[in-house]
C-alpha cells in the first residue's frame, strides 16, 4: 500500500466514460462526487489504451484524500465500484507548489495490436508489384 498523500488513485471506472469524448464528462461527474470532502487541486483521467478506467485525484490536504478514500470506497458509478488507493508519487501539481517539481521523460508504449496485418517493409501497401 501506497503512503498517504494529496493524491488518491482511482479504479475500476466504468470505461464507458473513459472514452476521449465523454473524458470531461467523467472529469465533471468525479468532481462532483468528491468535491464535498475537500477541496480539489486537479482531476487526472486519460482515455489511451493503458489508461482507461482509471483517475488521479488531488487534493489540497492528506486528510482530505484520506477522507474521500474513506467514505467513497466501492462507490458504483455507471455499474461499476471503484476501487480507491493512495497514488504511488506526489503529483506534478502538488510538486510545483512546494518547489520540487522535476520535468520527467515521456515514456513510449509500444501501440496496442489491432488484429490488422501490417505490409512487409518490402512490398508497397494496397497493390501488386508490376
């Protein structure tokens, strides 16, 4: 288990609502459910591939993350219960405004297989040699 911090993870979201067009309207109903425990610095939920169903909520105190992760633990949004843990690192937010915040590299992920054959390197894409 993660040590409590300003940041709760969230998972198990309904990836219903981690699709790219319905991203704010996830952000707007996270908010919602958990803006009475506290106030709210940021709300984090990405739709790629390796993020779906998942959120990162920060808060301005600990005890206010401990809060919501007390009382909203195994909530149902949208037929699923989210699942709520402390986040692992101290987020980019909290980071900048108590002077520690380092820029990180972006990692690259290798894209997910379609199923789709890709042409061989050799041949030209859509047609017969000729």
């Amino acid at each position: 288990m993660s040590m409590p911090n300003q940041t709760i993870y969230i998972q198990n979201i309904n990836e219903k609502l981690s699709r790219k067009h319905r991203l704010d309207e996830l952000k707007m109903t996270l908010k919602s459910l958990f803006k009475p425990h506290g106030e709210i610095l940021d709300i984090v939920a990405l739709s790629n591939f390796y993020c779906k169903g998942q959120a990162f909520i920060v808060y301005r105190t600990v005890e206010q993350a401990a809060q919501a992760m007390g009382k909203l633990q195994g909530h149902e949004i949208l037929g699923s219960k989210i699942k709520i843990s402390f986040a692992r690192s101290k987020s980019d937010v909290v980071a900048k405004m108590d002077g520690t915040f380092r820029p990180r590299e972006k990692k690259v992920r290798p894209k997910p297989k379609t199923g789709r054959k890709e042409a061989p390197a050799d041949r030209p894409e859509g047609g017969v040699n000729g």
